[in-house]
C-alpha cells in the first residue's frame, strides 16, 4: 500500500525527519488558509496523486500570492493527472499539498528499502538527487551509495556518517544526516514499511537538510498490525479490479493482456502465465483464488476476470490439493451462467475430484473447453484468444 506524499511526511516529521511547514487541502478556500497559515511569499501547491513525475505533468504549481495557490488548487482538485509514471492513466487529484518554498543550494536521493538479495535493510543515497534514480542507476552506477544494515545491530551512526562524507556534506550537516536516516530506520521498522524515498532531500540555501518529497510504502501484509496506516489508504488511486479482488480475499494484479487467468496457487499462477507467454499469447492478469478456493470465491473471481473488456478468453487451472476440484466446477457453472459469458473459456482441473469436476463441467451443457494438460490449455487458450 503506498502513501501520499502528505501522509508520509507526517510520519517523517514524527521520527525527527525534517519537513517543509505545509498542509493539506482538499478546497480552494483550504488552499487559501494553509498558505495563510504557513507565511512567506511563495508556496507550491502539489497535487496528491501516486505517482511520480508530477511536475513535468503540471502537477506542481508555483504561486506567488494567496489569490495564486486557490487558483491552483481550483485547477487541480477534481482533474486527473497523468505522468509519465501512471501508466497512460489518469489518477483523480482530491487533495493537494501546499508547501513553503526555499532555495536549494543542492538535491540529494535517499531511500530505505528492503534488500532481498542479502535480506537486509538498506539505504541507498546519491549526490543526483531530483532524478529517476533508475535513470541514474543505469547511466552512472558508480553515483549510487549503498549501506546494507545488519538486522541484530540495527542502524549505526557510522554508516550515515560513511554516507555523508561519500556526499561531501559538511559537519553539520552530517550530524543531521545521521538522525534523519535514524529516524527513517525506525519508522520503516516499526511500521512494517517496504519503502520509504526521499527524493530530493535537499540541502536548503542556508545549508539545512529538509525532505522536500516523500514516499512511503507500506507491506500489506502487515496492514493487520497498523490499523491506523491501513485506515490512510486511498482507493481511487489504485486499479478498481485490485481493490475488488482485495475485499473477496483474492490476489489479483492486472497486466493487459487478453487472456484471463484464474489459478490457485501464487507458484501455479506464475507457472501458467509462463506457459501462455510461451505459446505467444499475453495474460491479462494474475489471479490466485487460493488454496481453500470456495465456490462463490470462484464465481467472483470470474466475474473479476471477465469485468476486463480486453480479455479475449479464459484460462483456468485447478489443482486441487486443499480445494476440491468439483467444487470448484460448481463455481465455474455458476459464474458462467450468471455473467453469460461471451469469450471462450478454457478449464484444466487436476487432483482432488478432477474426474468429478470435469463430469459436473461436461453435464452443464455450456461451452467450455477441456484440457488435461497445462501445456494443452495454455495452447488452446491462445488459440481461442486470437
């Protein structure tokens, strides 16, 4: 689950990070106040959106009175704002971020995420702040710093002092430095995060250290322990069908192809997805319905599926091991006949009562193609697709 860029502030700025003096609004006359609230003569006003690149996409506005910051927020609040980072989608603005602006004398990148390949913590920082920090990995590897941290020790001031002599800061702001990043270690601990960028970090024109952007991201699956986070989440920023997948129990990621896929098992899913792409076709998505797959969690994961007006057909791939195969024949019948299904539907059930589930399938008078093979199914199902 990700964050707005003023919700993760707030968490920042309770772990000691430094922030700019900001507030959110969620009208102009809102707007109007904050920058009232904050002083000074100029503000930025950013749209919350969950996405990066916003103000090449005209997301960030610059203002220069009060009158300015509640036509900017009248301008953005209600619009959808596409970037470069969206995916060609419009995401709705309903709140934006007015800030004080400060000079910058320098931007620096840094983050904290999860290192899967020694499963440490890790920051990385780097003196090219401001950029695509994939951008930077790619043409100068040699610009990104890296401090894995060991899980028994934690954080140690060391290693942020290591980080700000490699970024030529300067005594104090070093010191700075290494109690923001312990701060941020704490919060991404605490908190159960996957992420937290701060990018830029800049260094302000009178030499202080301020997080001018913020993301965080949070493990779903350790939502249960933070209800208080999970209570921030902001649905209209992510896919509809995610969502809806979420609230019935099912992992479900879209991915734009056109054949649907419906498996029980993360493995099998990857598995049938391979073989699709294999025989040439595309997966519209990934979709595990468990292993305890009942039958009305079947029927809504068709429904799910075939709710994608670019699915062209359908795979489905059962093995039953914990799940009943001709359960999950039942909800197939019964999503099948309730959605009217107007694409082909391919089935491969195997395991427990596979021969009963594919008589109760054969019985049902619909047109459902068999398979015994996930090789045979993935075929047919391109086929039927093209």
């Amino acid at each position: 689950m990700n964050l707005h860029e003023y919700q993760s502030k707030r968490l920042l700025a309770d772990y000691g990070v430094p922030v700019p003096r900001g507030g959110v609004a969620f009208s102009p006359d809102e707007a109007r106040s904050c920058a009232l609230q904050i002083g000074g003569e100029r503000w930025a006003v950013k749209a919350q959106v969950h996405s990066g690149g916003r103000g090449k996409a005209g997301g960030v506005k610059l203002c220069s009175s009060e009158d300015e910051v509640a036509a900017a927020a009248h301008a953005l609040l209600g619009s959808e704002l596409v970037t470069s980072q969206s995916g060609g989608k419009g995401l709705p603005v309903h709140a934006v971020l007015v800030e004080e602006v400060r000079g910058i004398a320098r931007e620096i990148y840094l983050s904290v995420l999860v290192d899967r390949s020694s499963a440490t913590i890790m920051f990385l920082a780097s003196g090219e702040g401001g950029m695509d920090i994939e951008a930077v990995a790619a043409g100068s590897p040699e610009k990104i710093l890296s401090s894995r941290i060991h899980p028994a020790a934690g954080f140690q001031p060391y290693q942020g002092r290591d980080i700000g002599y490699a970024l030529g800061l300067d005594a104090a702001q070093i010191g700075t430095l290494v109690r923001l990043m312990a701060g941020m270690y704490r919060l991404f601990v605490e908190k159960d995060l996957s992420q937290i960028e701060i990018n830029p970090l800049i260094v302000t024109a009178e030499g202080e250290l301020l997080a001018l952007d913020a993301k965080i991201g949070i493990d779903d699956n350790a939502l249960f322990a933070h209800p208080e986070l999970a209570g921030l989440r902001d649905a209209s920023q992510e896919d509809a069908r995610e969502n809806a997948a979420r609230e019935h129990g099912l992992s479900y990621v879209t991915l734009g192809g056109n054949i649907g896929c419906m498996v029980n098992g993360a493995g099998l899913a990857m598995a049938t997805m391979d073989m699709v792409k294999l025989h040439g076709g595309e997966p519209a998505n990934f979709l595990d319905v468990g292993g305890g797959a009942t039958a009305e969690k079947v029927a809504e994961a068709f429904k799910l599926i075939l709710s994608d007006s670019g699915v062209r057909a359908v795979l489905v791939n059962i093995f039953g091991g914990i799940v009943r195969c001709d359960l999950i024949a039942e909800g197939l019948i019964a999503a099948v006949r309730e959605v009217r299904v107007g694409v082909p539907v391919v089935v491969r059930l195997e395991g427990t009562n596979a021969g009963e589930g594919r008589a109760l399938l054969e019985r049902s008078g619909l047109a459902i193609i068999a398979a015994d093979e996930l090789d045979e199914a993935a075929r047919k199902a391109v086929e039927a697709a093209a």
